[in-house]
C-alpha cells in the first residue's frame, strides 16, 4: 500500500457548483492507485464539496435555491458579516455540505454511480481560488 | 497495511431507514482487518447513509419529520421534478446527510459508540436497489 | 505505511464548540506519520464534530444562532423526548454536521487551511465526556 499526495487549485468566479470529476479522475491517473480510497479536502471555510447528480444542471439550480430560502444571506441576526451578507451563510453553507468527500477506487477509476459528479460548492458570490488536498490511498 | 473492498446491495422498498450494521460486521470478518478503517460509499444521489441512536425507532421517525418539515416534497419552485414529488426532495436529503461514512475498526470490530447504528436512509418512496462499495484499509 | 489508533477523550460542559486542534496535533506527533490521512470519529450521537472558522468566535455563535431557529429544541411534535427539550434536537443537530472528519497530513502536520480549525460541537446543555477514536494511516 503507498499514499500518493497532491493539491489541485481551482478558480470560482462567482457562488454555484463546479463539476471536478474529471480533473479528479486526471490525477488520480498519476497516483498509480488501483484498489483504495481517494480523499479531497478543500482548505477553506466558504466553500465546500458535493456529491450529487451530474447530469441535470436544474438540480444543482433546485439545491441552490433551497439553500438560499433556508439560510439567509445577510440575516440581521447574524454577528458576523464583516465580508458581506455571503460571509456567515457562506459558513453555514459549508458546515451543511462537506469540507471533505472520499470516494473509493476500483480498477483505477472513482467507483462512482452512473448519476454521481463531484463538485466544488463556491457559497460567496466573489472571484474565489480554492485548494484541494487529494490523497490517496490503496494498491 | 492491506485494502480489502466488496460491494454490498440492499433492498430498499419505501422510504425510510434501514439498519446495516450488521451486514457490515459480518464482511468486516472477511476483511482480516482488525485496526483501521472501514468506508462506506453509496453509489446514489436520492439514498443516503447515516449514523444516529439504535435503540429507540422514534429517533428515526422524528428525524423523518424534521427532514420533511425542512426540505419539502413537490415544492413547486423545484425544477427538477420529473420522477415526482420526492425526486428533488430526495437529492436535498441526500446533501444534508452522508454519501460516505468512515468508522474506525478497533480489535476487528467497528468502534462504534453504545449507541450508534449506522442506516441507509432511503429518501424515495419507491422500491429502490442500492449498492454500497465498502473498502478496508489496515493492517 | 502503518495505521496508528488512539482514542482521545473531552469533558463538554455545556452546548457549545469546543477546540480540539491543538490536541490532535499534539496526538498526531506520536503517530511518527507525515503523509496520509487523520480520521477523527466520535463515538456518540448528540455532540458532532466540526471545521469552521478558527479566528472570529461569532462565527460559532451564529452557528449556534441558525441551528436554534431551524432545529427546534422541544418540538411538541417530537416523540423522542426522555431526556429533555434537548435530547431529539441533539440527535438532528449531529446528522447536520458530522460524525467523523478525515483531514490530510502533510509534513507532518494537519494540512488545514488558514482560518479552518477543528471543534467538538456538544448539542445537549448537561456536563458530558466526549471520546473520539483517532485513527492516522499513511508513512
């Protein structure tokens, strides 16, 4: 078993999803892993991961739109606001969806379902660059 | 250190939640694993997985009324409908529960707590399969 | 690569986040790893674990702040109320966050990002002790 190490960088240009499924399957190819387990970590607190599905953009469009009715963008309440009225949902946001996704590998590949993507979940409506830790894990 | 995986499938007749602890144990034996961890991956996107109390069912049931109190089936500003009410309701749950779960394994056993059962939560009110890729990695 | 298992236990007060990055750091030094990966699980199902904001603790209140509005303590509706107005909330708080985190080692230390840190999130208002099995793989 080895543990191979890498950080991918992306640009969110404004809040919404960013499909990274394939930039994970391109390095995932460089680890020489084929049975184990893929770990992403994204290194912020505004941003965050998701699986859901690839396919229909209306259901990231649906997700967006449930978020925004149930944690509110710049409520009166909130204490921190400092960056704007996307700071504190920006965190709540992420504290509701993941900082960090593992995914199996098998035959060299994410062993995802047919309907599975992986995305990056950009929750300020700023010009964001995110890190993600990926190691990986296995034989 | 070695990785061990199989994919373990359920039966999943209606909505609601569904103990697998026990199936996990038992392909843990086959493992040979006895310290390290034990992940758990669904492959879909409107099934979930979770860890909560399991010993009294009316945990799950009121988990069941917060879920369809918050994330409404049929809201009809939700474009994503097509297979209908529960369809984008289903994605919503899946996001705010677990596509993975790792459980550290402690003497060849899971370590989990007294109290904690680990369910598949099936969000549709359909007769669904569901398959699990379930990967150990220890020595 | 070796797996390296230790479990670490937190008196919680009262409800509130408690820190714990500086202990898994202290913890994972004596693992000897400097790659791979630090799995955190907390063996109970009322108190959570979380990565937030380290810097401002208003982030933590307004946490505190939403999950108080949207996570009824004392719904009359709830059936799963033995041991207080607490109790089910506890119960929906902790699927809403998480019940273990995996973090990457790089160098030897947690590859956090800047302003991300680590907290025990105690969801009942009693005096509780918390242990949460850490399980580091990697070399």
């Amino acid at each position: 078993m080895t543990t191979w190490q890498t950080t991918l960088t992306f640009d969110t240009p404004r809040r919404g999803t960013y499909a990274i499924t394939r930039e994970v399957e391109d390095a995932l190819r460089h680890s020489g892993v084929t049975t184990g387990l893929c770990h992403l970590f994204i290194q912020h607190t505004s941003a965050s991961l998701i699986i859901t599905e690839n396919a229909d953009p209306s259901v990231r469009r649906d997700i967006e739109y449930w978020l925004q009715q149930h944690v509110l963008d710049g409520d009166p309440n909130y204490a921190h606001n400092y960056e704007g009225d996307d700071d504190m949902s920006g965190h709540i946001r992420t504290l509701l969806t993941e900082t960090s996704l593992t995914v199996p590998i098998k035959g060299g590949r994410l062993a995802l379902g047919t309907w599975q993507g992986i995305f990056i979940y950009e929750h300020r409506r700023g010009r964001f660059q995110r890190h993600i830790v990926m190691t990986v894990q296995g034989q």
